[in-house]
C-alpha cells in the first residue's frame, strides 16, 4: 500500500487553522487519531490522508482547496525533500531531485520531467488510489509550479496546464496559474519553455544540497553512489550523535587504515580536517533552518548561542537568523503565490 509522510498534512492542517478551526477538534470528528500526526516522518497509508483532504474540502466547502493549500508550501514544510529541492542550483536539477527523491515524502506520487523541444513538462501521477479529488490533483500541480514561481530567479515561462478531471473551480485555477488551463486532458502537470530548466535557484546551495542527497540516499536505502560520499557521511552521523569525529576514528569506522584515509582524500585534493569543516557547515545550516537558535548551538556541540553565530558568521557571512530568513523566503510575502513576471 502507497503511504505518506504526515508531514505532507501540515500545511492543510494551516489552512484550517486559518479558518478557525481546531486541528485536534477536527480529526477526531473526521475519525482520525490525532497522535497519528505528531510525528511528521509517521507514515501513513495514503487511503488515510485522501480521506483528511476530503474531510477537510467538506469543512471549508472551498472548492479550490488544493491551490489554497498549495500557496502554503514553504521550503522547509516537507522538511529533507523541500529543503533538497530548494537548495539545487537550477530549476531543472530542483525538478530532476524531486522525481528521484519524492519517495522520502511519499510513494503514492510520481512525479517526472521531460524535454519536448523547445518545450519540457513536468507531469505527476498519483498512485495506489481508486480515484483522485480534484483538489488533490491540483494541489499536486500547483505546489510544484508554485515552486518554480517563487523560487527561480526569472520567469517560469509556463505555456499550459493541464488536468485529467473534468471543469472544477475552473476561474479560480486560471486566476491562480495565470496561463492556459486545459481539463479532461490525459495527464496532470504544466509545460514549460525548456530554458526554463536552466534557471538558477534564489536559495541555490551546492554544499548543502551535497550532504542533503546524501542524506536522502541514505533514507531511501540507497546504495552508496560513490566512494568519495563515504567519509562525509561517517562525519555527518558522527555529528548527529554528538560524537567527536577524529580521523582514526573515521578509519576505523570505514575499515581501513589511516594512512589508507589520508591518502585517499590527497587524492581528492582534501584532508580529514577540511572535510569535518564543510560538513560542519552544512549540518550547521540545516539546524539552522530546522530549530530555534539554542538548539541548533546545541546539536553542533557549541556551548553558548553567542559562540554559534559567531562561527555561523563567519563560515557563511551572514547570522544565523539572516541567512534562515533569506533561504526560507520569510516575510508577509512568503506564504502566496507570486505572479509571473509580465503577466
């Protein structure tokens, strides 16, 4: 059976509480166990959350639902996919990660990325279902189209969209998307000029998106791509576990021998050292975007929040609140779609 992570409901669970609404109050009404949703990386069965989006279209009786939840999608609400996504250099690698990697968050959606020419689309297929809401295939549309608005710099230069249900909210989803909207279609999804592939990110972050595709690989199970990965990944988990990594010790863990180590990072033009310093700093920036300042001193092992900043100052040249609102978009824009430039 399909399943979902039951952070893929915060966002709804935003919108109803914009609403007025009582999250806990409203699940147990609908029949959901509202401890089911306290841990965001719970999975749960796909049946389970189509019928909270059904409960919750029920409620609201908004038959745009899907973009109103998809115009509440920030970079760090799905956590390691979004945070993945938004730190790819390109909308093309951006789109590339989230086919490969979607199955963190779900694999109940497929989502896949083509070049057709001068055009390329980007085309979802939700999986494991008898049947689809509406709502839900255009938030599934919508959130990733969304994405390239908000995030790329330039113009998406969208020219259709396309959905497999019939006519449903049809003036609010041709408001929301600003471009040709095409129902009863054989697929759901939106095309693209293919320059559009080529766009640069606003919170583009190669270091970071690195260790976080490691990462990925690693929840998904996936065999280790290259050996180079190996040395970085013993880093990262010994960080995570407060540990202090020492180069014997990452030998030793890799089993090999140091003198084996050393020679294979000269290789690589690098040393222990420099390789415990980049990760560092990546894992900084993740803890950054993930907890309040306090914490994330903590989890890198820093004994005062004054002494984090400063080193978070000067790893990335900029504070730490600076740089978790600059990568996360936070302001009293950040939470509604951005029209496209020149529509």
């Amino acid at each position: 059976m399909a399943t979902i992570a039951a952070r893929a409901m915060f966002p709804v669970f935003t919108v109803l509480r914009e609403a007025g609404i009582d999250i806990e109050s409203f699940l147990r009404r609908g029949g959901f166990e509202p401890s089911a949703f306290e841990d965001g990386d719970r999975r749960l069965p796909v049946t389970t959350t189509d019928r909270l989006w059904a409960v919750a279209g029920e409620v609201l009786r908004e038959p745009e639902l899907g973009l109103r939840v998809a115009s509440r999608v920030e970079l760090g609400s799905y956590g390691l996919l979004t945070y993945l996504i938004g730190a790819s250099r390109t909308w093309g690698e951006a789109m590339a990660r989230l086919c490969r990697y979607y199955a963190v968050l779900s694999d109940g959606v497929k989502y896949s990325v083509a070049r057709h020419g001068r055009t390329a689309s980007v085309r979802v297929q939700l999986l494991g279902r008898k049947a689809v809401a509406p709502e839900l295939e255009q938030f599934t549309v919508a959130v990733t189209h969304q994405f390239g608005r908000r995030f790329c710099v330039g113009s998406l230069a969208t020219t259709r969209i396309c959905f497999r249900h019939p006519p449903h909210a049809a003036t609010a989803v041709a408001s929301f998307f600003g471009v040709p909207v095409e129902f009863n279609r054989p697929w759901n999804g939106f095309e693209v000029l293919a320059e559009a592939l080529d766009l640069p990110l606003v919170a583009g972050d190669a270091g970071l998106a690195e260790i976080l595709e490691t990462h990925a690989q690693v929840v998904l199970g996936a065999p280790r791509a290259r050996r180079d990965d190996e040395v970085r990944i013993w880093l990262a988990d010994a960080l995570r576990t407060n540990a202090r990594p020492s180069a014997s010790g990452a030998a030793a863990g890799l089993g090999m021998s140091s003198r084996t180590l050393r020679r294979r990072l000269a290789e690589r033009g690098t040393t222990f050292q420099a390789e415990l310093d980049a990760v560092r700093v990546e894992l900084a920036k993740i803890a950054v975007l993930e907890l309040e300042l306090p914490a994330a001193a903590a989890r890198l092992g820093f004994a005062s929040t004054s002494s984090f900043s400063k080193a978070f100052r000067r790893w990335t040249g900029m504070p730490p609140g600076a740089f978790r609102s600059a990568w996360l978009g936070e302001g009293p824009a950040a939470s509604e779609p951005r029209r496209e430039r020149g529509r």
